[in-house]
C-alpha cells in the first residue's frame, strides 16, 4: 500500500537538501560517421556524475557539489563550459595535471550506435587519491547526503578504487544517520551499511535468480540495502527484512541517473526503504528530465 500523503511530504522537502556526489565527472562527446566513412562530432555535454548532478538539480535539490578529480587539460577545458547549466559547486573538485579526464564517446554509424570511455591509463595516484578521501569526509559531514557513483570497469582506471570505497563503509559505519546511496556494479559486500542501486543488467539478472527471497538473503549477508531494477518494477530489499516489489511499467527511455536521484534524494529527506523506492520507481516511469511534480502525479497510480 502506498501513503501518498507521506510520499508527497518527503518530495516537498528536496529543495533543502545538500547533497555531495562522488565519482567520475567526464565529457559527452557524440560523433556521427557519414556512409564515407567521415567523422563529424555532433554535440558535447557533461556526463558521469555531471548527469547525477543533472537529475538532482532537475528535482530542485537546494545544493549539489561535486566529489572528483579531473586532469589539467584540453577535455576539462571543452568540460566546464557547459557547468552553468548544472549549477553545482565545484569547492570538492581536484584539477591536476596528473590525471586524464575522462571522455564518453557516444558514436552514431547508420543504425549502430557503439559507447566508449577514453579514460586514464592507470590508477589513481595516491598523491591525489589521499586528499580525495579527505574531501568525501569533509564532503559528507557538511552535507545532508551522499551519492557515489561507482561504475568504472574491473579493468578501467577511475577515481573510485578501492581504497575509496573502503572511505565509504567506513562512513557509513561511523555516522549511521547519514545516507549513503551508491551506484554500482561492484562485488556485493563493497558498500556495506549503503543503500546500493543496481540498474538492469548482468548483477541484477543474478540477484534476481533467487527470487525476492534471493535477494532478501543477499542484503543480509552483504549488509547492503538494495534498489534492484527488474522488468516487472523496483525491487528494494533491506538486511534482515523481506524483500518487496514495487510493481509499474518502467519506460523505454527511463534514465538510471534520474532513478538513482530520485532514490537518494528521498533517502536523504527522510524516506525509508520502501518510501525510497516507490520514489525512484515513478522516476522509472518517466523520460529525462524526471521533476518532483511529475514523480508525485506517477505516485498517486502506484
């Protein structure tokens, strides 16, 4: 049963939330290749976080900074001419020579549309990765909330690493009033203590396997509560609970940045996991941008 009235209550307040955002800040670029095999580039924008950021603003979200590191260099540069869109504080971004900031390519050949991340080659440095840590501490005490963002490759160089997500959990497990909501596709048990999103794909198809049950067993053993997008809905687990599913059609063009927002901007304001997930799964329901008053009209036929 849905308490429209307790939903629509913890909406009317993410206008004054604060809320810090960690993870890869990268460029969008689109290229579109003619039939002569020429390369034209068609558009660029913010991506990573910066979509995140994106959503949160779309959701009048008071406050949003950026927890990141970026290189010194000509894609920065193309990068931050399109901030005054987004509107977010950079007082927690690093700029540094020694790193490379990462570019999304999105290219377009006839029906064919590939994806790729030029990102870069290697680790974070610890030079630049112990500050970084320093700033999502400082980050998440001064804010009401915070959102990591954890989607690099097993493989792929990124700012969230290890050690990075050992900051987490141990964030989690010293200010258990603070919500900490992540994005990732990381080992189960990385974000104990976290409220962890898990958008469609191969993690999903094999926490889904189990059933509700399955799922329910697997926040328990991992401490993780879980926002688990299936076809037939939002799956949202807690440790220790049963597991429940929030039935609504998603949309074709639903965005994961835009459920991910929605999820942690009503964990923040208050909600608990099944209010959560209620939220992000009427922002499932709709394209980008995802706004407070269509989430609440969507709500209303939960």
């Amino acid at each position: 049963m849905v308490d429209i009235a307790a939903l629509r209550d913890v909406i009317s307040l993410f206008w004054r939330l604060r809320i810090a955002v960690a993870g890869d800040l990268t460029l969008r670029r689109t290229l579109q290749v003619s039939d002569d095999g020429l390369v034209a580039k068609e558009e660029d924008s913010v991506g990573g976080i910066g979509l995140v950021l994106s959503a949160l603003n779309d959701l009048t979200v008071q406050l949003r900074v950026a927890v990141t590191v970026v290189g010194d260099d000509g894609v920065w540069f193309d990068l931050k001419q399109h901030f005054a869109e987004l509107t977010f504080s950079t007082d927690y971004l690093q700029i540094d020579r020694r790193w490379t900031t990462p570019v999304d390519y999105q290219i377009y050949e006839g029906d064919v549309v590939r994806q790729w991340r030029l990102r870069h080659d290697g680790p974070l440095d610890e030079s630049l990765s112990l500050p970084l840590q320093m700033q999502l501490r400082v980050a998440s005490r001064q804010h009401d909330g915070l959102i990591v963002v954890d989607q690099a490759g097993e493989q792929e160089a990124g700012i969230v690493d290890d050690e990075l997500r050992r900051v987490v959990r141990s964030i989690a497990e010293q200010e258990k009033r603070k919500r900490l909501v992540v994005w990732s596709g990381a080992p189960l048990g990385q974000y104990a203590g976290c409220w962890r999103y898990v958008e469609p794909g191969e993690l999903a198809n094999s926490l889904v396997e189990g059933g509700l049950e399955g799922v329910a067993a697997a926040a328990t053993e991992h401490r993780e509560t879980y926002f688990l997008q299936s076809d037939d809905g939002l799956i949202v687990a807690s440790p220790g609970a049963p597991a429940a599913l929030v039935r609504v059609k998603r949309s074709t063009e639903f965005s994961p940045h835009c459920v991910l927002a929605a999820i942690a901007a009503a964990a923040i304001a208050g909600a608990d996991p099944l209010g959560a997930a209620q939220i992000g799964a009427a922002a499932a329901t709709l394209s980008a941008p995802v706004t407070t008053g269509a989430i609440a009209k969507v709500i209303e036929k939960i």
